[in-house]
C-alpha cells in the first residue's frame, strides 16, 4: 500500500498501475474522487436499477394496499367516491415509491459495500487512519495474478510515493 | 466558498475539533440547561394530556382544529428548508450548501419530530393511533380510509421523517470515520467505529457512495415538494371558506421554505460564531439565505394576495364574508395584519444590502418571520373556523394553559436536540468540505496530465 498527499498523485498512480496489469486493487481517499473510477477501471455500479425496482415495488405495494383495502377486504363508498378512486389514492402511492426507493438506495448501497465490516486488514496501517483526513492511499492485494512480492513492492516505490506499507492479514 | 488559508488536514482539524478535543463550552451548558428546563414542559402537558383527555386544550366547536394543526405546520414548515438546502441546491449544483446542510438536515430532523408529536398526542390516546393511522391488520377488521388527506399526511409525514433521517444518516458515514480515526478516548472511538459501519474511503466504496447521495437527492426533491402540499390538503380538500383554494399547495411550500431558511438563519449566526466558523459560513452564506428568504417570502405575500381574490372571484357570499371577516370586519383582524407586517413588510429591508449583509439585521428578521409563519397557520385556521356558515355556532377561540405551555415544550425540545447534535455530531460535513477545496487540484491533475 502506497501513500500519497494530494488526489492528482493518487489519480497519475492508480493509472499507471493499472497499465501495469494489476487488477486486483483499491484507492483510499478522504473524498470522492470522480477521475479514480476511470483511472481502476470501476465499473458502473447496477444500484441505480435497484433503486429503480425499489421504487416500482413500492409503487405496485401501495396500489396492492389501497386496492386490497378499499376493493377487496372492506368495499364502503366514502364521500360519494368510486370504490377504486384512484387520484385519491396517488399520495400514499407515491410516497410508497419513495420511501421504497431511498430504503433500497441506503441498504443496497452498504451491501454492495459490504458494510458493516468492522475490521479491515488496511486498519492495520497505523498511518491509515490519515486516510479520513487528508491522506491518499493506493493498495494492490497479494490476491493479485501479477502479484510478486519483490516486484510489485519496487513498482510501487517507483510510483512517487510518499512512503509504502506491507498491509498485514 | 470557504475563507481562510485551509488545508484538506486543516479543515477536518477544525471541524473534527469542535466534538472531539475542545472542552464543551460554558455557553453550550447554559444553553443546553435552558433548553432542557423548557422541554420539561412538554414532558408535563403531554403526561397531563394523557391523564385528563383533549378537553384541556382551548379548542372546541366551532373551532375545532387549532394549536395542534397550527403547531404542526408550522414546525414541518420549518424542517422544509433542511431538505431544499440537501436536496434540491444539491441537484443545482450549489457549492454554497455544502457548510450548511448538516446543521440544516439536523434541523429538519428535530422539526419533523416536534411536528409528529401534535397530531400523534391529538388524537388523546396515541396508543390507539397504530390502527387509526397505519394501515395494519387488526381483528376488528377497521382499515384507515385512504382517500383522506388525514392519512395522506400520515404517509406522507411518516416518509418525509425517514428519508430525511436516511438521508442525514448517510451524509454522515464518512465523518463518523474521521472522527473514529481522530478519537483519542477509546468509547468515543468505539461509538463513532459502530457507527461509521467500518466506512474506509476506499474508491469502489465512494463510487456506490455518491450514487446513493445523488438518487436520495433526486427522490428527496420531489418529496419535500409534496409533503407540504399534502399538508395544504387538509385544508383545501375540505369546503371550509378560506381553506378551500387551489394557491394552497404552492404557497404552503413556498411558505415552509420561508419559514425554514429563517430557522437556519436563527440557528446559524449564533454557531458560526460562537464555534468561529466565520470562514466555512461566510458572509456570503449569510446574504445566500437572506435572498432565498426574500424571494419566498414574496411568493407567500403573493398567496396571501390570492386568497383574497379568491374570495372575491368566487361570488360566494361565504367566501366574501370569510375575506371581510378575517381582514377588518372581524374581531382577529389583528392577527391578520400582524402577519402582514412580519411577513410581508420585515422582510422588504433584505432588498437593501444594509440589511442584508447585518447580521444583526437578518438574526432579528427571521425571528419575526419566524413568529409571522406562526400567525399565517393561525390565521388560516381560527379565522376560517370561528365564523363558518352557521351564525348560531359562532365563537371565539383562545388556547388554554395546556396549548401553551406544549408549543413552548416543542420549542424547548428542539433545541435541547440541536444543542445535543453540536455537541456530539460534526455540525458542517467534513468530507464535502474537503471535496470542494478538491476542486483546485482537479485542475492540477490536468496540468500533471499534460506534463506527462
């Protein structure tokens, strides 16, 4: 693991890293940095289609719930209205789509991070802790098909690190 | 944006520093104590209300709805400018909401909860509301009606507070790490560990991370405009003279922006001071807010403006009357042009710079417009109540000791909340403040990149 001071370093390194052939590898920053996913070659995540299913299945629970209420279980006329009077029934509907649509957003967003996961073999680092600050670190896992302990380590120092760490298990 | 020398380090050591290392300040004690005292008050009204019933409370026929429903409207009201501020400046790419809407998100989180509990403590026995308010299968076989505005509200209120909760939640992650990375004690550090979830910045992690930030955005835009039209629906679905009126949902909104951004401005010139973050929440802010508080505040002035006209376009002889009677035949013509001055004239200063760039200037307009939004609700409701169609029925409202000392009990229990929020959560969003000093070196990647 490399660490770097500034978000352009850490943007110059990941790419030639990833010219290198290595894969299997990450970036710590303590924002979001728009020009790494490229530069990892981060694939566009698929949460957005989930939000998008969350959101219809809240659209669809919310009719199945005034439908099963007001047509099926209890059919009573209210106010001179249809049994299935639909504009009336579009705010909770929709609300539904919402609160459906930002659950899947928050929940489907820590799963796919696979969070919580409290430890972390990079909390190893004691100087880690910078990367909530103002530090920027560049991992490459030894999982990795091109990984060779001698090697890799001296590519990462060639990379214009501040200073490089060996990341225990 | 941000003033001052600052450095990615610098900026999370000012923040960060606030929660962790100063000693909690004198001020922050009295304050809280204050606070806390008055919020006894709502713990007193509310176990007295639940002894004795509703029939403590001022309101009866003919008005029927008061302290309650003004009270919460005017608190959701004011939760709304939170969601504007996260939500929608975020979506117009607004740099400037970035020091400003943790506290504000804070905000409208506190809000909603002090709106929640008038409607909920209204109905006299709120354990009983499960089944009155939520659609859940009972052996009595009683459903809520769902074409009511009442249980609209219910949905549309009961989302609102989740996805604004989510929403400040997910805002925060990233600044619980920092501040686990930072924590010298150790249950500090375990606390913010819990509930930082293990966030470690990495890159695929960030990548989820500001889609989700995005989306809640764009689901949250649309919701903050429907919760307060919803809330307009109460009144305008029903054929009371002066609630039944199609202004009612932009206006509603229009006004609960106004009446938001005033709260923050309440709430943000004391902490910038008091916490010296004069250079994250810049004069600049400060002017920011006082336009969008103007340019609401017209809007609401407009509404006010159409009501009128309503009434008289309609050629009913109700709605004439209800027009005459709420603004000088009748016996609250004051409050009415009490609220023309808190709404409608304080706020014409913010067209002077003068005005706009005191700070003194703009602490003392939001409180009266503060106050003005609370007139509005008022207005609304007793004046439209108090003579509707049946003369035989007409009386006069006044809130009793128990109305009172509950909306003072509100009051009291949010800021014990926001003075617990200062004191124990980061009150401007560390990483997006990092993020926008990051903009300087997007620049100096390019120039790296045409070096190389």
């Amino acid at each position: 693991m490399a660490e770097f001071d500034t978000a352009a370093q850490l943007v110059v390194a990941a790419r030639k890293m990833r010219e290198a052939g290595y894969t299997k590898t990450d970036a710590f920053s303590p924002y979001p940095i728009h020009e790494i996913d490229e530069a990892l070659g981060i694939k566009k995540s698929i949460l957005p289609f989930m939000i998008l299913a969350g959101g219809i299945a809240g659209l669809l629970s919310g009719l199945a719930l005034v439908f099963y209420v007001h047509v099926l279980d209890y059919p009573i006329i209210v106010g001179g209205r249809a049994h299935f009077s639909l504009p009336a029934f579009i705010p909770p509907m929709f609300e539904l789509t919402i609160l459906f649509a930002a659950a899947t957003a928050v929940l489907g967003m820590l799963f796919l991070n696979g969070l919580p996961s409290p430890y972390h073999p990079v909390f190893n680092v004691p100087r880690f802790a910078l990367a909530s600050r103002e530090k920027f670190f560049l991992l490459i896992e030894a999982k990795d098909e091109n990984y060779d302990y001698a090697a890799t380590k001296s590519f990462v120092e060639g990379l214009g690190a501040q200073e490089v760490f060996d990341v225990d298990e | 944006m941000i003033e001052g020398d600052h450095t990615l380090a610098s900026v999370t050591d000012k923040i960060g520093d606030v929660t962790l290392k100063k000693r909690t300040p004198f001020h922050w004690f009295i304050g809280f104590g204050i606070a806390f005292m008055i919020a006894q008050a709502l713990l007193f009204a509310t176990v007295w209300l639940l002894a004795n019933g509703i029939g403590i409370w001022g309101n009866n026929q003919p008005v029927g709805w008061a302290f309650d429903i003004i009270n919460f409207v005017w608190w959701i009201g004011i939760g709304h400018a939170g969601t504007l501020i996260s939500a929608i400046l975020l979506l117009l790419n607004q740099k400037w909401r970035t020091s400003i809407n943790r506290f504000a998100e804070a905000m409208t989180l506190f809000a909603v909860a002090c709106a929640a509990m008038f409607p909920l403590l209204h109905t006299g026995r709120p354990w009983l509301a499960a089944y009155w308010l939520f659609p859940y299968p009972n052996t009595m076989g009683i459903w809520p009606n769902f074409r009511s505005p009442l249980i609209w509200d219910v949905f549309a209120v009961s989302t609102y507070a989740t996805v604004s909760a989510l929403f400040w939640y997910v805002g925060l992650i990233p600044d619980f790490a920092t501040l686990r990375d930072r924590a010298k004690n150790k249950y500090f550090r375990f606390v913010y560990a819990a509930l930082s979830w293990g966030w470690r910045g990495s890159a695929r992690h960030w990548h989820r991370y500001e889609i989700t930030y995005l989306i809640l955005a764009g689901i949250s835009t649309p919701l903050v405009l429907s919760v307060h039209s919803i809330v307009s629906f109460d009144f305008s679905v029903s054929q009371v003279p002066g609630w039944h009126a199609t202004i009612f949902p932009p206006y509603f909104v229009a006004g609960a922006v106004f009446a938001g951004f005033a709260m923050v401005l309440i709430l943000c010139i004391p902490l910038r001071r008091w916490y010296r973050m004069e250079e994250f929440i810049t004069h600049t802010h400060l002017v920011f807010m006082a336009k969008v508080m103007l340019a609401t505040g017209l809007i609401v002035v407009y509404g006010y403006a159409m009501e009128g006209f309503f009434g008289w376009y309609s050629a009913s002889e109700y709605e004439v009357f209800m027009v005459k009677n709420r603004i000088w035949e009748g016996p609250y013509w004051w409050s009415y042009w009490l609220l023309i001055f808190c709404n409608g004239l304080s706020i014409q200063l913010l067209w002077f710079k003068r005005f706009r760039e005191s700070e003194f200037w703009l602490f003392l307009i939001s409180i009266i417009v503060s106050v003005g939004m609370w007139l509005e609700r008022f207005v609304i409701i007793v004046t439209s109540l108090h003579r509707d169609f049946l003369p035989s029925s007409w009386a006069m409202y006044s809130p009793s000791f128990w109305d009172i000392t509950m909306f003072t009990g509100t009051i009291g229990f949010f800021f014990t909340l926001i003075y617990l929020f200062v004191r124990f959560v980061p009150i401007i969003s560390m990483f997006e403040v990092r993020q926008l000093l990051d903009e300087q070196q997007a620049n100096e990647i390019h120039e790296l990149e045409h070096k190389a």
